[in-house]
C-alpha cells in the first residue's frame, strides 16, 4: 500500500471516478456520474436527498459495485470487492448511521476487525488503549478507551469513527453529513479535527446540507441531482445560493413568513416546571421554566443538544411518567397528563423529533400512518372501512402535500419531506389547537423543508398554536413569532422576531 | 417503485406467498397420494381428512393466538403448558363439583362441565394478565416472562393434579380421566373443534383487519415506541395480545382433554408451543413483529399439519417420532423460500467460504441418517451421497457466479 501511494505522489488527482452508474431494483440511483477529487483538498458533495451522494461514497469506500464506470485512486484503476479492499487502498468512510458496536468499549471499536495481538496470540487490550488514547487526544475527544461507546454522546461517537479513520491511516476520509447530529460546539471541534487531517495531507470527501459549513471549509463543490452530475465548481466561484438552486433545479426564494400573523388568545401556560433528573450531578432536567402560547403564534425554541428542548415538548405532551413539579395549564385549566393519549383527548399534537424511530410505522401503509389517531372516525357499522378510511385521509394528504404513489403505497417509500408530512397530517387529523414540532425538517432536503415552512404558516394562519423546536436558528428565525432559549435545563433569553440574531441566540445558548 | 405498485391492490383472497402455500399444500397431498403405498388418501378419503382436520383445527387455534402476540410484536413461549393448565384445571373443577360421577366414569352433568370450560378460559386469562405484568411492569422481555411460565405452569398444573386428586379421590395422580359424554361427543365429531378453529380464524381475521384494536396490534409491533406517542395505550394492546395468546392456549386445552379423555399435566401438549410459532412463520409472521396475517396462519397450520400427515403415510411410522424434525425443516425451507427471490438478485451464497463447505457433510449425514432410519442403511448412504453431490455442485456454482 505504501508502495503504490508513493507510485502515485505524481498524480494530482486522489480520486477520479468515471461513467458511474448504479441500478437499484426500479430505480437508477446514480447515471453516468464523473468525480475527480483533488489531492489534499477538501471536497464538497451536495444535493437533495436521494440525489445519490451517499450511494456515491458507498461505491467509493467497496460497500457496493458500480454497475458500470470505473474508480482510480492516486492513478490507479482499482476494482474493491468489499470495504476492506478500500480501506486496504486508504479510504475511511464515516457514515451518516454510525456504525459502532455500542456495547463494546471505545477501543474496541476503533480497532474492531484489527485487534492487535500479543505474542501468545491474545488480545492485547493495552496496546490498543494507549493507541486509542493517544489518537483521541490528537481529536480533542476526552473519553476513556474503555468507555462503553453505547454511553458516549453522538458527538464523541463521531470521533470515535474518525479515530478509527486516523488509525487505518486514511489518507482519502469520507464524511456523510457529520454535523447532523451535532451541537455548535461540538461542530467546531469537528472542524478544528479537519483543520488538522488537510493539514496532514488527507484528502476529505464532505457531504452536507448545511451550507454555512460547506462554504466556510470546502475548496471545491460538487452538485448532484437526480443520480446525475450537476456540476464541479470552485468555492470562490460561487455563492449559496447558486448551488441549493443547483440542487433543487430552481432558485429558492427566501420567505419572511412571519409576517402580518394575527395573535390571538393565550392556549398554553406553562409557569416554573421543574423536571427533576435522579442519579445525575445537575439534578434537573428543566429547571423553572414559563412560557406562554397563544392561538395563531408560532413560538420557536432554540438551544444546544441535551439543552431540554424534547423534554419540554415531552413534558406537556405527557410522553414520560409526570414527575415534573410547577404548572402547565390549557386555556386556563390545570392539566397533568400522565399519558399522550390525554394530551390528544385535549388539543395537544406532538410530532416527534427522530421520525424513523418515534413516528413511523414501516409496516402500515400510508393511508394507516395518517389515520392511526383517528381510527374512530373510519368505522363502519364497528367495522374499519376501507373506504372510509381513505376518504378520511385524503384530506390531510391533500391539505400538507404529500407526494405519493397512492394512500395505500408503503410509508417507506416516500422521501424523508412527505413522510414527515404525513405524521403532521396524521396529528392535524386529531384537530389539535397546539401543536409541538421537535426538530421536524430534521434529515429533510431544503425543497421539502421550504414547502414544510410554508405548511407550518398556513396552519398558525388557520389559529394553531405551535411550539418549534430546530437545531438550525435561521430556521426559527425564518418562521417564529418569538423565540425562547434553552440552555442547560433553563430558560435563559426570550426574544422577539426584531430582535433576535444568530448572535444573541448563540450566545444565550451557549453561556446564559 | 414495484413494491409501492403492491400495494395498490388489495391481493384477492391470499397474498402472493399465501398462494405459494396454497400451492405447496396441494403438491403435498398429490405427492402423498401417489407416493403412498397404501393409497390411502385414495381409498379412505375421509378419515385421512378428518385426521388431518383435527389435528390442524387443534393446533390452529393456539397458532392464532400466537399470531396476535407475535404482531404485536411479543413472544408466548408458554402455550404448550398453558395447555396442561388448562385441561389440569378443567378436570380438577370437575372433580371438586362432582368427585364420585369422576370417580365412577358417570356423566357430571352439564353445569359442571359449564364450570370447569370456564374455569380453564379464566385462567387462561389470568395467564395473559401475568404475562403482561411481567412484561410491562416488571419489564422483563417477553422471552424470558413466558420461558418462566413455560416451565413453571406444567409444574404447577402438576403439583395441582396431584394435590387435587390426594384430597379429593382415595389416590394421589398424576392425571385425571374425563370421560363425561360431552368430552366424548367432541372427540367423536372431529367438525366440532373446525367448526370452532374457522369461527376463531374469522374473528381473530376481522379483529387484526378491521377493528381499531387490530390496528393498533400492527402499531405497537410495527413501532412500540411511536403507537405510545401516538397516543396508543401500548401496555392495555400488549394485555389484550398476551390475555388472547393464552385464553387460545386454555380453549385448545380443553380440546386436548377430549381427545385423549384425561387431563394428563406432564405430558399433554409438550412443545407444542413451538409447532404454534413455527405455524405463524410459515404463514409469514415476522417475529420482528408488525407483520402478519390470519389466512397465512391458517395456511401455515395446515401446510405443517399435511407434511407430518404424508410423512407418516409414506414411511408407516409413528408421525409423532418425526414431528419435530418435519417441523424444524418446514420452518427453514418455508423461511428461505421466502427469501428465494433476494438470494437470486443479491449475489447472497447459501454456501459460502469455509463455512459453506462444512455445511456440505452436516447436511448430508441429516439426509443420510433420516434415509438410513426410515428407509434402510442402503438407502440412507445413497441419499447422504446425492445430497453432498448435489450440495457441492450448488457451491461451484455459487462461485462460478460471484468470481
């Protein structure tokens, strides 16, 4: 391997990939895709979910073949029957879904399928911590090798896929939307961490829909679309919004959303709710926390991971065991809801923040996902009804947008936007008079999420009032009415539309 | 894009593997028929079904049951013993209300046997309870609650049989007749436990397809964690799945009784748990949960059924002493059938590497030593030597295709 990579000192070019195509069973994931990564850069893949990025990196790093087209790496045509031919080659691939064994340590991932051994042929678990230790340092990761990688933070998790890049020696590292998971600061380590790997001669493949972050570290981007190759441009040629209108085949148009809602009556009144937390140094999860809602407002919710955001929204909605001391009261009555069915009963929708694991029901079709909390109102002479029930749910579908083959096509099927439309849908059903969005254009392309925002104004418009959580501020900042920041359990900033500015939101997040 | 097309269409009557099952029932009662040196399938139609009948019907019924636990996304490991249970607490309520008409093999009357039906059913319920106590309160997982009830319901439907009979008859037992007409009736007419296995596939049928409990069963296996945040409550499902599981259990129980006219707690329905999950497997539940259906079920149950019916034609032994083998490789076959599709398109090997190539003779010495046993050592070494040419071949291919 060393051999081939100084063959290869020559080439500028660590990675070409030529005429790619890949067939998946009625669907041509990527055509006649070209990519030429440059030594030492840091590359930049854009597009849409389902655009094929993450298709590309998994031909890249040997999880699957290429249907046709052919790879070189530092000159080379190389054919990988498997990732270890690849990592063989020098590419690390840190995907999307980490790929750990939770219930083994941090050294034992890093070094998983690689043990290192002792002369008896035993594992040699000090020589792989020390080596652990010393490759987290140089991450800024402080974790013990022996932590149960379960237990760690998805940030520390990270890293500990990027330890296990920097031990195989990558020189060609591949990152599928790193930062996704990730708190601001947690963001800033990581691109402190790729600071380091350029600097060391690595050559990094980016993938990410944040654009911020792309046009402070890329050198040169690429757009895909629809399987196909769009175009490779470099950073300084142009701008943001040139490139989402690459991605979704047309320029978006920045809507200022807010605008001319009327407030009307206060809904949701929540007055110093204290969340305890046993066994955990801070002692709470929310400490004291009031907020007011009103019909026809939206009101967003900025804050760092872990900052108690879903345990606000879980609080109201009921969703945990109502330990929480303080008062929560709807439309002037105290409620305490021990169960989401009661919250339901009252007025309350809530859709959830990780929509695969605590929204969808992969085994219902469409038409079942919609309907589940209405049922009631499919019933025959006590029988559910076909019929019924899709005249029931051809309303939602039809009011939120969802694109789909039909009410009965399989929920899995549909792009991460229109499922997301469907669980609002689903709850809209129940004819809630608040509704709690956790994070909902979470893992959604920036055409779904624009036709999301517009959705969410039309239902304030229609007199709902809803709390919006985001982990992306020019998000809040584009649909809320007034925001409030969570830092640590507390409430520590309220600010207006006016007011509020990255900045202050940033800072009232971060420090209090 | 071809699989949302599937679902446009409600498939008629069965789904596609359901019809593959319906297909492969046939095949096998043609095989038997042709194969079978007495014929008699031919010659005695209607015993041969009327076997078949009743030993479908009596394991169908609890294979619903376990179908409902198994879509919600549990396991009941326990109705095998919930059977002994419940035939145990059936005879027992018999003794106490009418000791000497037990005694003496005299009818007991029918409001006794009213009682001890529903005693059983009761119980059964009481089962399901405590499984779903231990489940959602004590939040063991389903394997381990109902691996304790398996073992420990036949010990205590035994400690209960023989601290029943000790008090109530002159002699400590370890079973106990039944021999009340009613029972007798019910063994004689083998349409009576059909007729109650087809009404309990409708029901069950119309509550998994058309009743918002049915839907919310294929919720909470689907994803337990959003049908709560969904406002399901989860833990009352989960009740009404394991309450389901277990009262199929007991009713099979009570059939168990008749059959054999005693109520026998060691013995009586040994292992028949797994005959009841290895019937929903085949008829395509998953065990992942979410996934199921009624009629796969009830295909799945006669298909099982029919294989040990023709392989006790075919070979004149004892079906039981190969039941469990039948069942092991229908449970596999049907399962990779399933998958047949993937394995052609994925590239995926049956047979690969070093593993691949061990598989070779332990599959081959099964064939042989099942040939060798049912057919004569001859036989036996000519079937252990296709089965490894015929498996070596399917390995060269396999690499043939993937190099």
């Amino acid at each position: 391997m060393r051999e081939s990579a100084d063959r290869s000192a020559a080439t500028a070019q660590a990675v070409v990939m030529r005429g790619i195509t890949k067939r998946f069973p009625g669907v041509v994931a990527l055509e006649d895709v070209g990519l030429e990564v440059c030594r030492g850069e840091l590359h930049a893949i854009c597009g849409e979910n389902g655009a094929g990025k993450s298709t590309l990196m998994k031909i890249l790093s040997g999880v699957y073949p290429p249907d046709e087209g052919g790879l070189e790496i530092g000159g080379q045509p190389v054919i990988f029957a498997g990732t270890k031919d690849a990592e063989q080659a020098g590419i690390a691939i840190i995907h999307q879904e980490l790929a750990l064994v939770e219930d083994l340590s941090v050294a034992a991932n890093v070094f998983l399928g690689r043990e290192k051994r002792t002369p008896l042929g035993l594992l040699d678990d000090r020589a792989m911590h020390n080596e652990c230790r010393r490759l987290l340092a140089i991450l800024e990761c402080h974790v013990a090798p022996g932590t149960r990688t379960g237990s760690l933070r998805v940030g520390d998790q990270q890293l500990v896929e990027i330890a296990k890049a920097l031990s195989l020696e990558a020189s060609i590292v591949v990152m599928d939307e790193p930062t996704s998971a990730l708190t601001e600061s947690e963001s800033a380590r990581l691109e402190r961490t790729i600071a380091r790997l350029l600097a060391n001669g690595t050559t990094i493949l980016y993938i990410s829909h944040k654009m911020d972050e792309v046009f402070r570290l890329a050198d040169r981007i690429t757009v895909l679309r629809d399987g196909r190759h769009v175009c490779t441009v470099d950073r300084a040629a142009t701008n943001p919004r040139q490139i989402t209108g690459w991605m979704v085949g047309r320029e978006i148009a920045d809507h200022a959303f807010a605008v001319g809602r009327a407030r009307g009556p206060r809904v949701l009144e929540v007055r110093d709710l204290t969340l305890p937390w046993p066994n955990h140094p801070r002692g709470y999860r929310l400490s004291q926390v009031s907020l007011d809602l009103h019909a026809g407002e939206i009101l967003g919710m900025a804050g760092l991971m872990g900052a108690g955001r879903t345990e606000l929204l879980e609080a109201i909605f009921g969703a945990e065991e109502p330990i929480w001391t303080g008062a929560i009261r709807l439309d002037g009555q105290p409620v305490r809801f021990r169960h989401p069915r009661e919250a339901c009963a009252a007025g309350i929708a809530m859709v959830t923040e990780d929509r695969k694991r605590l929204g969808l029901f992969p085994d219902l079709d469409v038409a079942g996902n919609v309907s589940l909390c209405s049922l009631q109102e499919s019933l025959r002479g006590g029988l559910l009804s076909r019929r019924a029930e899709e005249e029931l749910v051809a309303t939602p579908i039809r009011d939120t947008g969802v694109k789909t083959p039909g009410v009965h096509a399989s929920i899995m099927g549909l792009s991460g936007g229109n499922q997301q439309k469907c669980i609002i849908g689903r709850w809209l059903l129940t004819k809630p008079r608040v509704l709690l969005l956790d994070d909902p254009t979470r893992g959604i392309d920036v055409g779904a999420k624009a036709e999301l925002y517009a959705l969410i104004d039309r239902l304030c418009r229609n007199g709902l009032a809803v709390i919006l959580t985001s982990s992306e501020l020019p998000e809040l900042l584009t649909l809320a009415d007034r925001i409030i920041v969570l830092a640590e359990g507390r409430l520590t900033a309220e600010f207006s539309r006016a007011e509020a500015t990255e900045e202050k939101i940033m800072q009232a997040a971060t420090g209090g | 894009m071809s699989q949302s097309d599937a679902f446009q269409k409600p498939s008629f009557l069965f789904r596609p593997g359901e019809w593959a099952l319906v297909l492969a029932i046939a095949i096998a009662i043609a095989l038997t028929g042709l194969v079978d040196t007495n014929h008699s399938y031919w010659f005695q139609p209607l015993a041969s079904l009327r076997d078949i009948a009743r030993n479908t019907a009596l394991l169908g019924i609890f294979a619903l049951g376990a179908t409902v636990v198994i879509i919600a996304g549990g396991i009941d490991l326990s109705a095998g013993s919930m059977i002994a249970l419940s035939g145990t607490i059936c005879a027992t309520t018999m003794l106490a209300l009418a000791p000497a008409q037990m005694m003496g093999f005299r009818p007991v009357g029918l409001v006794a046997v009213a009682a001890g039906c529903a005693a059983s059913l009761l119980v059964g319920f009481l089962v399901g309870t405590l499984h779903t106590w231990l489940i959602t309160a004590v939040r063991l997982p389903p394997f381990i609650a109902t691996l304790a009830t398996l073992v420990g319901l036949r010990s205590f439907a035994r400690a209960l049989c023989e601290s029943s009979t000790a008090a109530l008859t002159p002699t400590k037992s370890a079973l106990i007749n039944v021999s009340d007409p009613v029972f007798k009736a019910i063994r004689d007419n083998v349409w009576i436990p059909v007729a109650v296995f087809g009404i309990l596939a409708i029901v069950t049928w119309l509550l998994l397809t058309r009743t918002v409990l049915g839907r919310h069963i294929h919720a909470l296996g689907g994803n337990e964690q959003a049908a709560r945040l969904a406002g399901i409550r989860t833990d009352n499902v989960k009740w009404f799945a394991y309450c389901f599981g277990a009262m199929t259990a007991a009713l099979a129980g009570l059939f168990y009784v008749a059959n054999e006219s005693v109520a026998a707690p060691v013995n009586q329905g040994r292992g028949h748990e797994l005959n009841a999950i290895a019937a929903a497997v085949v008829g395509g539940c998953s065990l992942a949960g979410g996934v199921g259906t009624v009629p796969g079920t009830v295909l799945g149950t006669i298909f099982l059924r029919v294989v040990i019916d023709a392989v006790s034609k075919i070979i004149k032994t004892g079906a039981d002493v190969y039941e469990g083998l039948i069942v092991g490789v229908v449970v596999v076959i049907a399962v990779t059938l399933a998958q047949v599709g993937q394995l052609a398109k994925g590239g995926r090997r049956l047979l690969p590497g070093a593993l691949g190539l061990c598989a070779i003779p332990t599959l081959s010495l099964l064939a042989g030593a099942v040939a060798a046993m049912t057919t004569g050592g001859r036989t036996g070494i000519a079937t252990g030597l296709v089965a490894a040419a015929l498996l070596a071949l399917l390995r060269l291919w396999e690499s043939r295709r993937t190099a």
